[in-house]
C-alpha cells in the first residue's frame, strides 16, 4: 500500500520556524516529482511548493516565495518543507503530494498528482 505521511505540523508563534516531513512507503518516489499544498478552512487548496525527482527544480507559490525552501532526500524516500518567517495567514493543514509518472515536470494543479498524504496541521499565532 503506498503512503505518504507528512509530519513536523504544529504551533508556532509569527516570525518563527517549522519544518515539515513526507516520508513516503510502499514504493519508491525517487523517479516523481513531489509538492506541498496547503488548505486554510473555507478556502480551496493551495499550491505551495513543488519539487522535481532529482531536486534540481523547484517552484514556490508566490505567497512563500523567499520564506520556504522545498528540498528531499531520495535516498530516505522523504520530501522537507522548511518554513521560515511564519505568518498567521501560513495557517492551514499541509498536504505533501506526489505525481504517478517518473521524470514528469513540477506542477501547480492538485489534480496532476495521484498520491497524497492525510496533512499535517500548522497554527502561526500572531
């Protein structure tokens, strides 16, 4: 069974850090390009950040852009989402996502990735 499972969420007040984990089980996305979307309630899924297979490429929402850094370790599976500089507007549950087809490009749109994890909640208080 493949899973994703994403951890690291918490509480953290404005101006501090977090750094999230996906760590990946049941096959290997070392080939698969991978992002991070979030979802505030009451608002649609966001796109946050992506990455390409071998790390390579990135692309940030612009929203996180110089804030967040998107990075992974294909040797351990696991996908990181570093957040600096949180601001209460950061609130939301964090979904780590990974596309089906080796070497695809990095994408925007949710519906281009077929495998999710069950998110992980981030709290920024003012």
């Amino acid at each position: 069974q493949v899973q994703l499972v994403e951890s690291g969420g918490g509480s953290v007040q404005a101006g501090g850090s977090l750094r999230l984990s996906c760590v990946a089980s049941g096959r290997t996305f070392s080939s698969n390009a991978m992002g991070w979307f979030r979802q505030a309630p009451g608002k649609e899924r966001e796109f946050v950040a992506a990455v390409n297979w071998s790390g390579g490429s990135t692309d940030y929402g612009d929203s996180v852009k110089g804030r967040f850094t998107i990075s992974r370790d294909n040797a351990k599976n696991t996908m990181y989402l570093q957040m600096n500089s949180l601001k209460p507007e950061d609130t939301a549950v964090y979904y780590c996502a990974a596309r089906n087809s080796p070497y695809s490009i990095i994408s925007r749109v949710p519906v281009h990735y077929a495998y999710w994890g069950q998110g992980t909640q981030v709290t920024v208080s003012s």
